[in-house]
C-alpha cells in the first residue's frame, strides 16, 4: 500500500526530474512535438533520504496522547461538533472533484496545539464518518518529541498486520486495532514482529 507521504516524496523527484530539453528561443527552431519525458526511477535508498529529512519535531508524546484519546472518544461517539470544546472550530474543505463520493473537514485551530490538523473524511449518500488523520498540518510527517512512553501501547492498540513498504528499506505500515476502530501508523521497520514501534510518523484511523 502506497502511503501518501511515499506520493508526496515520489512528487517531489518528478518534479526534480522533468526539464525541457531543447529551448526554441536558442536554436529559432519551432518546436511541434512534446519532449518525451524519461521514466523516473527512485532508489529505497533515495526515497529514505528523503522521506527521513522531511520528518519534523511536533508536540510531546503526552499531549499527542491526550488529543488521540480525545479524538478516538469522539470517533466512537460519532460526535464530531461544529464547535467542539477541545478541538475547536470545525471547517468544511471544498474540492473541484464533484464526483468524489466524499466530503472532508478539518479542524485546525485547536487552542493550545498549534500546527495540528484533526482531518475527518465522509461519505456524501450517508455522511457516514469514514476516516480521520491526525497530522502536524499538511501532508507532512512528524516525530512526537520526548520519547519517554509507547503512545501506541498506551492507547491499547494491537497489532495485526505489520508490511515492509517496497519503496522503502527502513519503513513499515502498522495497521492496528483497537477492538472497534482501525488503525495505520507508518514507522521504522521493527526487528520484533510482535512489538508496536516507540517512534512512528503517521497516525490514520478507519471506522470502516
């Protein structure tokens, strides 16, 4: 499964890679066909260096473990308000993809932890929730500062299935369960294949 920090990394090498090859006010030639653009390949090794120096500092595990439970709690309760306590307010993100059977919103002026994004996703026949991400605003990744607890093994979540990413050597996505919802954390591939990563750069939650 292609995460979408592995699309944004892989955006990021396209756009590095395509150039124009020959320039018509130099030769005064006029140009009739398209240049033919050379498949980009990218290395694990390339894709790590990348992926890794993108990484950012967020908040500390203990407050990302007060906002996953409080959000967790909400999920369950399907009580997303448009004006919630804790998160703040809730906003509606518009796309120009009518034919997208979803409708996303996010709340990301939450009091107390800025440059945090709750992103929830769904479904327009039913508003059904279907998905939500806590990220450190935008497609970036991040790493919870103060590594002193297991933030996964305090939420009580189990592992279920643990795949190697391909375009990786050191990445793994963790899709883990809490008995009701889903999880996908992606992290550094641990030799234990029983054990949660302490240090992970992604949290997804699933509802269906």
């Amino acid at each position: 499964m292609v995460t979408k920090h592995a699309l944004l990394i892989l955006c990021f090498f396209a756009l590095m890679g395509c150039h124009e090859k020959d320039n018509p006010a130099e030769n005064h030639q006029k140009i009739n066909i398209i240049p033919k653009i050379e498949k980009l390949v990218v290395t694990n090794d390339e894709y790590d260096k990348e992926y890794f120096g993108s990484l950012r500092d967020w908040i500390s595990e203990n407050d990302f473990l007060k906002i996953s439970e409080y959000v967790i709690k909400k999920a369950k309760e399907n009580n997303f308000q448009d004006i919630d306590p804790v998160l703040g307010k809730k906003e509606k993100m518009y796309s120009k993809d009518f034919s997208d059977p979803y409708m996303s919103y996010h709340y990301i002026n939450i009091p107390n932890l800025p440059q945090t994004e709750v992103y929830l996703k769904y479904k327009k026949d039913n508003n059904k929730l279907t998905y939500i991400s806590l990220s450190s605003g935008g497609p970036v990744s991040f790493i919870l500062k103060n590594s002193d607890i297991n933030v996964l093994n305090e939420l009580k979540l189990k592992l279920l299935k643990k795949e190697k990413l391909s375009s990786s050597n050191q990445l793994a996505e963790y899709q883990l369960s809490d008995g009701t919802l889903k999880y996908q954390v992606v992290a550094k591939n641990t030799l234990d294949d029983t054990s949660l990563p302490k240090e992970f750069y992604s949290f997804d939650i699933y509802i269906e």
